[in-house]
C-alpha cells in the first residue's frame, strides 16, 4: 500500500544546531507540504513543492529550508535550531490539483533545549 | 485571504450524544472543504469531504453539508461513542487562488465520557 513516512518520530536536539527532518512518499504525488502543529494555531504552512526542483515559502517559513531532488522525498532543515521551533512536524502530499485531499505523515515532535 | 474559524474546545459528551462541531469559512473562490480527524499520537486522517455547494460528505457515522449561502460546513454525528475522542480539524482548498495547500482551523478537542 502507498504511504507517506517521517523520520525520526521525536528529536531532542540543542539551540543552534542543524536538524534535517526526513519526509518520504509512495503515492508518486506531485505535491508535497510541510506543517508544524501548535497549541491554538491548528496547522500552519511552512513550505510547499509542486514538482521536482520546485520549492515555495509558506506562512511561516523563516528559519527552515527545503529541496525537491526527486517525487518522493521532501526533506525539512532548521538551519540554526531555536526554541520556538519545538513543535510537530507533519508531512502531507496530494496529486496535482488542489481539489482532492490531503495524505498526512505521522508526525515529527521535535523539541529544541 | 482564506481562513477557517471553529467553535472552542474541547467539547465533553457523554457517550451515544449527538454531536455538532461548528465551521465557518472564508475564501475568494469556490473552495473544497475537509474535516480531518487526529488520534493521540497519530498524524491526520481525512474524515470526510465536499467538493462544490450543497454536497454531503459522510463517513463512519459523521456527515457535513457545504452550504455557501452561510459559509459553513458544520460536522455532525447522531451518537458519539469513547473511540471518537480526538481533535477534529476543518480545512478547505481554493483552487482559484493557484494555491494547493490547505488552510486549517484551530482544531477542536472532542472528548466523550462513557
């Protein structure tokens, strides 16, 4: 069955630091989407790729990059890792038009020290 | 801009109550609406959904109506049970706006007590 994975499922890791978080599907969608997940704010957009080598900022994008090399994976880098980014992390993607649902991974908590 | 407004949380039922958790929407097109459902500890899963005005979408017992005269599409269910405890996400797509990723409400907390 296809199926959209994250790894690791929690990360402890210290201010400053360089923190990749691993997002794979099987779907062969186009579009993939990374989420964090607050207390009282639901989910909110961090980046977005439409297509291989295409990558595009979200809502809240600051402090994180992200790379299309191929259709299943998207990774997810914190540059410099900053305590207001300890949060969960969710992957999501969706064939090409924005009409059909969503398939979410689950989840990364990622708590920065 | 598209936003998506639930009522506040949690909401505590005793079991085999009927259930309604309120959304609204705002969007500049013709969006499609999703009610998501989270499980502790677990990502979200796509509950139901409804693609153009007066559609229906239902499924394990849950049911939502897009209606655009009042810009809602509200979620229901005719008698809760414990294993429906979880937080309960609203969302649309505006596929006029170019834009393919959702916009979520603030979730809310359905707890249901046997």
């Amino acid at each position: 069955d296809a199926e959209i994975t994250q790894s690791p499922r929690h990360k402890i890791t210290e201010t400053g630091r360089q923190v990749t978080l691993a997002c794979h599907q099987t779907w062969n969608h186009n579009n993939m989407f990374w989420y964090r997940q607050d207390l009282g704010h639901g989910l909110r957009l961090i980046h977005y790729s439409y297509g291989v080598q295409d990558t595009n900022k979200g809502e809240v994008s600051d402090g994180y990059s992200v790379s299309r090399s191929n259709t299943e994976d998207l990774p997810l880098t914190l540059e410099s890792a900053a305590s207001s980014q300890t949060s969960v992390y969710f992957c999501a993607s969706s064939e090409s038009t924005s009409r059909y649902e969503q398939y979410f991974g689950p989840g990364t908590r990622l708590t920065v020290t | 801009g598209n936003s998506v407004t639930q009522m506040e949380g949690p909401v505590t039922l005793s079991e085999e109550a009927f259930l309604t958790i309120n959304c609204t929407y705002t969007a500049t097109g013709y969006p499609s609406l999703f009610w998501y459902v989270q499980y502790p500890g677990e990502g979200l899963q796509l509950l139901l959904k409804a693609t153009k005005a007066d559609d229906k979408g239902s499924n394990k017992g849950f049911e939502a109506t897009y209606r655009k005269e009042t810009t809602s599409f509200h979620l229901e269910k005719g008698s809760v049970q414990v294993s429906d405890s979880a937080v309960y996400f609203c969302a649309l797509s505006d596929p006029g706006t170019g834009r393919r990723a959702l916009t979520f409400g603030s979730g809310t907390r359905l707890q249901v007590q046997p």
